[in-house]
C-alpha cells in the first residue's frame, strides 16, 4: 500500500478517525486512532523512553496495528495505530 499524507483537525486522544479511500470505483475505509501516551503513566527512570515506547505498544489492543510513532516532548508521545481488517 502507497502512504498518502492528509491533514487532519486536532483530535482528543483515544478517538478514532475514518478515512474513506475510493481507488477505480471502489471504496475502502480505513480507521486510525492516535493516542497520547503520558511518561508519568509509562517511563520508570533510569531506563530509556525507547523502552516505555516498547512497552506501550506491546501492551497494545491486538486490534489495532501499530502505524507512526510522533516525536516525543516532555509530556508524553502520540502514537498512531490502523484498525486490523
């Protein structure tokens, strides 16, 4: 499958959004969820983010791939993940 960049309005975390593609006539829908994962919930110091992130998406719905990581602040990360099909 191709990336196809789009911009999107801000979302609040753990919602869900639905993208209709529509490819020689036929339509697909794809559903993507971004969320916002907090260290504070995640990072146990000293070890390193990565490990928190490791976590985060192994602990993961099942159901949901896992599909960009966003750049970290010093919050938290963004981590967008697709619905499996």
């Amino acid at each position: 499958m191709n990336p196809v960049c789009i911009s999107l309005p801000p979302i609040e975390a753990e919602k869900a959004v639905e993208v209709s593609v529509r490819v020689n006539g036929q339509t697909n829908v794809f559903n993507y969820r971004v969320e916002l994962f907090r260290w504070e919930d995640w990072w146990f110091p000293p070890e390193p983010r990565a490990e928190s992130v490791k976590r985060i998406i192994a602990a993961y719905d099942r159901d949901w791939q896992l599909m960009q990581i966003g750049t970290p602040d010093e919050k938290g990360i963004s981590i967008m993940f697709r619905r499996i099909r």
